[in-house]
C-alpha cells in the first residue's frame, strides 16, 4: 500500500464535493449544545450523577448522529462515572449497556442490559438492547422473548424498529416493513429527536430495497434526508438506490457527501466498485485504498470493521488469507447470520468448499432474505459442480433484487448464462468452476 498521507491526500481530493471535505465540520447542533450545558453544570456540580447520565445520553445522541466512534468512549466515560455516584441507576446501566454493544462487545453489552432489568423489569429500553445485542450473536429465540417483554412496556419508535429487524433476518420483509411504517408514525406523534425519525425512514427504505423496490427505497431516503439533512445513512443509501437505477453521477455525488459526513469503510468499498463499474480505476482504487485506512486507523475501528473488511478483500480477491482470518474472528464475536456468511464467502475464495457450504448452509438457515446470501450460495454450489442449486440459488439471488450490487449482480446474471448454456469452465486440477474468471 502507498504512504498514508498519500492516500489521505487523494482521498480528500476525491471526496471533495464544492467546498466541502472529509475535514469539513458541520454545523452545531441541539445535542451539541446539550453537551456544552451539561459540561457546565459538572462543573458546578461534579458529583451530580443524574447530569453524568445526561451527558452520556448526549454523546450517544451525538455517536448515532455523525458515526463518530470516539463518542462512544465519552459516552461510557460519563455513564461509569454516573454508576459511580448512583450504582442502582437502571437508566445509565441500560444506556451503558447500548454503548457496549455498539462496540460490539456483546457479552458485556448483556451483562449490563441484565443489570438495569434488575433493578428496573419494566424499562423497555432495557429488554430492547438485550434483545439487540442477543441477535448479533445468533440467540434469536432469546432476542424473541427480550423483545416481546420490550412490547409489552412500550410501543414506540425503537421497539417497532427492532421488532422489524427480527422480522427482516427471519425472512418476513413485508412485516418488517409494516413494523417500521409504525415506528415513523410513532415518531412523528412522539415529536423526539429528529435523528431517531430519520432512523426508522432510512431503513425502511433499505428494507425496500433489499426487495428489488427501487422508487419507494428512494422516497424514503429522500424522507430521511428531509427529516434530518446530511443524515449520512440516508446520503449512502440513497447514492445505492441511485446506482441501481444507473444514475451514476448522483450516486457519486451522494457517497461522496457521506463520505464526507463520516468515511466508513462501506461507502469507500461501494463508491470504488462503482468506479470500477464505469471503468474509472484509477478513482476506484483509491477508494479502496481508503477503504483500509479507515479499517485499520485505531483498535475500535479493527473491532467493528471485521465484517466490512473481510467482504471487502473477499469481493475483490486480496489479501484473502485476512479475510477469512477477519471472517473467522467475526464468527467468534457475532454468531449471527452474517457472520456464517462472510466466513462462507471467505472460504469460497480460498478454495475450501466443502467448509464454505457448511458456513453459507448456517447463514441460510434463517430464512433471511437476502440476494447476497443467494449470491453467495450460488457461486459457491457452481464451484461444488452442483448446478440444480447453483442455478436456484443465483435466480433467487436475481429474483429477490435484481440490483443488490454493480459488480456482483451482473456475475450472477452471467453464471446463470453459463449454466443455462452448459459452458462452464472448470480448472484442470479440481474440476472447480473458476470464480475469479468472472472478475
């Protein structure tokens, strides 16, 4: 790899938008000034551990509005402090807890989630992380039972939208997308903060999306960014949308903005394979440039940035050996769906097939769906020679959203022409039909 400050040299040149950069600021917002009012009063009044749990609510707020992983240390920071001053304080345990496991350090994120329930059964918030950090480690039917008993104490915004997220991993998008339809209504009633509105809008769209949906997956982009503008989940879901329809300079234009909002290893990867898509490689690889120097900048990111940067290496074939060692690293933390995926994907790529299919066969088990999932179960039964399920898995994989990706969706088309026609290649020494050829 080059130097690094070559790299971040070109990456705020091609990530400059008019005047704004990555190194751009934005404007200060409400939580911004929660902050500084809490930081102030802390100073009159150091052992207030009601205002520590305000001030590490404010960061959270502050984490989820800009992606900024540093604000979770403030956030855990004010919040120990809070337990320090007021041990039996179900509300700093629960938001300590959700600090945790946006970490994804999951077994302290339960431990803290099964704390606060102690000392508060009824706080919803509560049962709802603990069903969170239950499904990324693969407990579903525990993540099940914490979110029914979440329902049972309230119907809101975010118990709708982790309803939802249950509902999308076990296969059921339409029920996932009528749950969250209810946590938008649910926000606009609740009048709170626009971040937690612009939330449940973004990933309606994205559950639209998943289904092929492109027209309604915009709209609700577009609502999102209404809501809450820079929003930079809703900039990078909208630039996806855009390059499904083809609109490829909006599509740059709007991972560009996210970037420059937050650089997160997805939009770096996605916009490079756009590049690639439109033949601008040079601009391409420098995404992907990026994409490593986000992963690898400090240990929270190595430790949140497994799952992205072993399906970076594994889609575009370096450094394969890390990414199944990225991938088997995962599978110890998470447990969950794509956590088989990814070390299925991983070995696919270092030509260990039989163990890829057990790996895929377990993300698959759920029922999500998913045109990745299909994807990749479908190229790894070609390898196999199996074509009766490589042929189901990729037309399922087309079936369910025909643009999933720019790269890999017109892979499957291709594979399919392949072995439609019965002109597979196969390698000489395995008989293994030949991914790669199809890069």
């Amino acid at each position: 790899m080059r130097d690094l400050s070559a790299i971040v040299v070109a990456v705020t040149l091609a990530t400059t938008i008019g005047t704004v950069s990555v190194a751009a600021q934005p404007p200060s917002s409400a939580v911004d000034n929660h902050i500084a009012y809490y930081q102030q009063l802390l100073q009159r009044q150091p052992g207030d551990a009601r205002t520590y749990l305000r001030l590490g609510d404010a960061f959270i707020r502050k984490a989820r509005e800009t992606g900024d992983l540093t604000y979770w240390t403030r956030a855990e920071a004010a919040l120990k402090r809070s337990l320090e001053l007021s041990p039996r304080n179900a509300g700093a345990l629960r938001h300590l807890a959700y600090v945790f496991y946006s970490r994804h350090q999951f077994a302290e994120a339960i431990t803290l989630a099964e704390r606060a329930l102690e000392v508060d059964p009824t706080d919803a918030d509560a049962h709802g992380v603990l069903g969170d950090a239950y499904l990324e480690v693969g407990r579903y039917a525990d993540a099940e039972r914490a979110y029914d008993k979440m329902m049972t104490y309230a119907e809101d915004l975010y118990s709708y939208g982790r309803r939802a997220g249950l509902k999308s991993l076990r296969g059921d998008p339409r029920g996932a997308i009528a749950d969250l339809t209810r946590a938008v209504e649910a926000a606009r009633e609740a009048r709170g903060p626009a971040e937690g509105l612009a939330w449940a809008q973004w990933q309606l769209a994205t559950e639209h999306f998943m289904l092929g949906e492109l027209a309604a997956a915009a709209a609700h982009h577009e609502d999102a960014l209404r809501t809450y503008p820079r929003y930079y989940r809703a900039l990078g879901g909208l630039a996806q949308v855009r390059a499904a329809q083809q609109r490829y300079d909006e599509a740059i234009e709007l991972y560009t903005r996210a970037l420059a909002v937050i650089p997160l290893p997805e939009y770096a990867a996605a916009l490079g394979d756009l590049y690639q898509r439109l033949g601008r490689t040079t601009e391409a690889r420098q995404q992907y440039e990026l994409v490593e120097y986000i992963g690898h900048l400090n240990t929270v990111n190595r430790v949140i940035y497994n799952r992205e940067l072993a399906y970076f290496y594994a889609d575009h074939d370096v450094r394969l050996d890390t990414a199944l060692e990225l991938a088997r690293r995962e599978l110890n933390v998470r447990k969950d769906v794509y956590a088989h995926d990814v070390l299925a994907w991983a070995l696919y790529k270092e030509n260990q097939l039989t163990e890829a299919r057990a790996a895929i066969t377990e993300a698959l088990k759920v029922g999500t769906r998913d045109a990745k999932l299909f994807f990749h179960a479908g190229m790894i039964e070609r390898a196999l020679g199996n074509r009766d399920a490589a042929r189901a898995h990729l037309q399922r994989a087309l079936a369910t959203n025909p643009h999933f990706h720019p790269l890999q969706a017109p892979m499957a088309a291709r594979a399919l022409d392949e072995l439609a026609s019965r002109r597979v290649a196969t390698t000489p020494e395995t008989g293994r039909e030949e991914p790669r050829a199809e890069r």
